[in-house]
C-alpha cells in the first residue's frame, strides 16, 4: 500500500505517486527482466502473450543487445539462461517462459552450427 502524508490537506500528489506506483508494477509483470550476470540492472524484455519460447527469448535478447552484427545468418555463440530465483539453467529451447520471471543470461561458445 501506498501511505500519504500531506501538511497541507492536499492529496494530489498521493494520488500521482500512487498512479506511478501502479505503472511500475504492471509493466514489470509485464514483461521478462533479464541481466548478464556480470550485470547489475534486470532489464524488461516486452514479449506478446502472457509466455515465451526460451528460443524466442534468447533472439529477443540478442536483438535488444544488439549481439547480432556477425555476417553470417547462424549466430556462433549461444546464450546460457538461468531463473535467477531459482537458479534453474533452462535448456530446452522449447520450453515456456512466464511473464514476470527474472533471467540471468551468460554468453557461451557455440558447438559449430550450433548457435543460436
């Protein structure tokens, strides 16, 4: 909750703070934050629909880093994603991210055509 003080009787600016308080909230729960782990700040990582593929994911955030400037169409690194929480390193390509989940990304060498 949201707990306001006003010595002049107004409550305009409770009403803005809680305004903003709310938005924060929606948009991290909105979104998948991720981090290298040699990173600080968790960024968000917009994605459609209330899940994403790990596969999509990891393209997300090669695009969002801008790691994507090889010449070739196979990226020659892969990225190793762990739930920061829970420590678990997602391996599955296929599998299913939720919305408001917390990522912990590592960069790695690719097995040869097995990049991203």
């Amino acid at each position: 909750g949201i707990l306001c003080f006003s010595l002049t009787g107004s409550t305009n600016s409770c009403q803005i703070n809680s305004i903003l308080s709310f938005g924060i909230v929606s948009t991290m729960s909105s979104s998948i934050l991720f981090k290298f782990r040699s990173g600080t700040n968790f960024e968000p990582l917009p994605l459609v629909g209330q899940s994403a593929r790990l596969l999509d994911v990891k393209r997300a955030i090669v695009k969002a880093k801008q790691l994507d400037r090889s010449s070739g169409m196979q990226l020659e690194f892969d990225l190793s994603v762990k739930n920061a929480t829970t420590n678990q390193e997602y391996v599955d390509n296929s599998a299913i991210i939720p919305r408001g989940t917390r990522l912990v990304v590592q960069r790695l060498p690719a097995a040869r055509g097995h990049g991203i």
